[in-house]
C-alpha cells in the first residue's frame, strides 16, 4: 500500500525527459511561419492569375449578350471572394485566447469550431453555387454561337456536375462535417464541465 | 526569474529551461504518449515564444506557460480523434513497460493510473506531482482556490486507490 507522498515521490524519480531543445522549438517557429506564408502566397498568387486571366478574356473577347458580362462579373466576385475569405482565416490564427482561463478557452474553441464549420458547409455551398451559376449564364451566349453538339455537350456537363455535387458530394461532405463537429462540441462541453467552477456538495 | 534586460533568445533560452520538464511533464500526463507529449510541449514554446513581448516583466512566467500548456493540450485533444482511455492505457504500457527499471515500472503504472483520470483532473494532479503552488493551479484551471483544496483532495485519494488496486494485480 502507497500513500500520496510515495506516489510523488515515484514522480520525482522519473527520467522521462522532453526530446525537444529549444533550438528545435525555434527552429519549427522559422519553419512554420514560412510555411504558413508560402502557402498563403501560392493560393494568393494562383487566384491572382485566374483573376487576371479572367479580366483578360472579358476584355478581349467580343461577348455580346448581357449574360456572359454577368457570367464574368460573378466569376471574378467568386475570386475575390475566395481571396478575402483566405486573408481572413489567416488572420483569425491569433494566440491571445490561450492565456484565457480554460473554461473561457474551451466557450471560444467551440464557437472557433462552429465558424470554420459554417465556413466549410454553407458558405462553400453557396460559393459552388454562384460558380455553377456563372457556368450557366456563360452557357447561354455559347449556345448561341457554337455548334449544336457543343453547345448540349456543356449544358449536359454543367448539369450532370450540379446533380452529382449537390445531391451526392455535398450531403456526404456535409454529413461528415456535422458528425465530426458534434464530436467535437460533446468533448469540448464535457471539458467545460469539468472546469466550471462550481461549489462542491 | 529576472525576465528584463536580456535578449530575446536569451530570454527564451532561459525560460525553456526552467519549464520545459514540467510542461512536459503536463502534457505527458495528459495524453499518455511521449511522442505527443513532445508534440503538445513544442507548440506549447512556439506559442511562448510567439507571444514572448507580451509578457515581458510580468511577475509569474510559469503559470503563463502553464496556462498556454493546458489549453493548448485541450485544443489538441479537440482537434484530433483521441483514442479512448483503455488504449492510451494499453499505449503507455507498451511505451514505458518495456523499459527494465523497477522504478520506470513504477512511473509507468503512475501515468497509467492518472490516463485513467477526467483531463482537468489528470492536468491537476500533475501540477501537484511537480510541486506547483495551489495558488499558481487555482489561477491556471481557473477554479477557486477553495474548490481546488477540495478536488485535489479527491483526485488524490482517486490515484492513491488506483495505483494501488494497480500493483494488487
């Protein structure tokens, strides 16, 4: 039989020691930040490109009916759109929430997991539906002018990826987030339990 | 710890230093695995150090750290699907039992016990293992120093009868 002091005293006689030095810790701080810059910088710059490919075809392109204009304009908002929503999710990674006391630490985890889950779910929804709907108007001005063939060819394709993404991809992709999310929000609401400082009995 | 007049480097040098075991020692505690324990330990420092001007010339590094640490180690076990309790259990047994030490036996049938544990309590019990002033704990879990006297007397007597219903068998 072993009392609380022979316990402690089993602790301290413990080699476990951390594999880490703080140069390592330095050194994967270098290694994250220019990793996290150059991802940013690559997404940032693929866009850019689309964007600029985009303004290029608009401007250079005879489009004359009202629908391709709109097509374009909703393609580039969807661009900027995804630039801004970037822009922002790198800068919500802050650390000023971690000196919170855990239970308020734990509240803002769970609405962190909330956002981004609004964020991967609706907001993606909607973003792949005004992409589709560009795709769409782009459509009309090409029935007009191209072959028969081309012209259902594009409408059969846009059509099939829309029932496919929408009434397959998507509810899968949804459902899985959900489950994970609730997972989440059940583990972070038993943790906030545990540190609610209540009054014992 | 003088936290003032030195270079930033140096600071931090100093600071990882005189927490680094302890905070390992948390995060060990906590998760059961050494590999993550290091992991958890690591973004534990880079978020000092991120952070390291904003604390500058405040009285008690350690329980910023420690604070740091346990909501760091919270947010890890949200983020990833943790294993459940019997096979972080079976995990340290695999990891520390076959270390030949009669004394690693011991350290390894105690951080069995505490897995064992609810995590706000494995994260208490730790500091009390590692000497941390009941103060210093109330302020990093956030609970009155009145409850804590009180849970920390449960979840001794709680490790106290698992480690030794543990070593019966």
């Amino acid at each position: 039989m072993k009392d609380f002091e022979a316990l402690k005293s089993i602790w301290h006689n413990q080699v476990a020691l951390p594999k880490v030095s703080h140069e390592d810790v330095l050194e994967k701080v270098n290694k994250t930040r220019t990793g996290l810059a150059s991802r940013l910088l690559l997404e940032m710059l693929g866009m850019i490109l689309a964007t600029a490919f985009l303004i290029y075809v608009w401007i250079e392109m005879p489009f004359r009916m009202w629908t391709t204009h709109l097509a374009m304009a909703v393609f580039l908002g969807c661009c900027v759109y995804y630039i801004i929503a970037q822009i922002a999710n790198y800068l919500k990674i802050t650390y000023d929430s971690l000196l919170d006391k855990p239970e308020e630490y734990i509240l803002y985890l769970k609405k962190y997991k909330h956002d981004r889950f609004i964020f991967n779910t609706r907001k993606y929804r909607i973003y792949s539906i005004f992409v589709t709907a560009g795709f769409m108007l782009y459509f009309v001005e090409i029935a007009f002018l191209a072959m028969l063939w081309v012209t259902i060819a594009g409408i059969v394709f846009t059509f099939a990826w829309i029932i496919v993404w929408y009434f397959v991809l998507m509810p899968i992709y949804i459902k899985k987030e959900e489950s994970k999310l609730e997972d989440m929000i059940e583990n972070l609401e038993r943790l906030e339990m545990q540190f609610a400082d209540s009054d014992f009995e | 710890m003088k936290i003032t007049g030195l270079s930033k480097e140096a600071l931090f040098k100093e600071i990882f230093q005189a927490n680094s075991k302890k905070i390992y020692h948390l995060c060990y505690g906590y998760t059961g695995d050494d590999d993550t324990a290091n992991d958890l330990m690591q973004e534990t420092f880079m978020k000092v150090w991120q952070n390291l001007d904003k604390f500058r010339n405040q009285a008690l590094i350690s329980t910023w750290i420690y604070r740091i640490a346990v909501n760091t180690c919270l947010s890890y076990l949200r983020v990833e699907k943790r294993q459940p309790k019997d096979e972080l259990t079976d995990n340290i047994i695999e990891t520390k039992g076959e270390e030949i030490s009669d004394k690693n036996e011991q350290v390894a049938s105690l951080y069995k016990c505490i897995a064992q544990l609810e995590e706000n309590e494995r994260i208490i019990i730790t500091m009390v293992l590692d000497e941390v002033p009941y103060t210093e704990i109330a302020t990093i879990s956030g609970i009155s120093e009145g409850n804590l006297r009180v849970k920390i007397h449960r979840i001794k007597q709680k490790l106290t009868e698992l480690y030794n219903k543990n070593e019966r068998f």
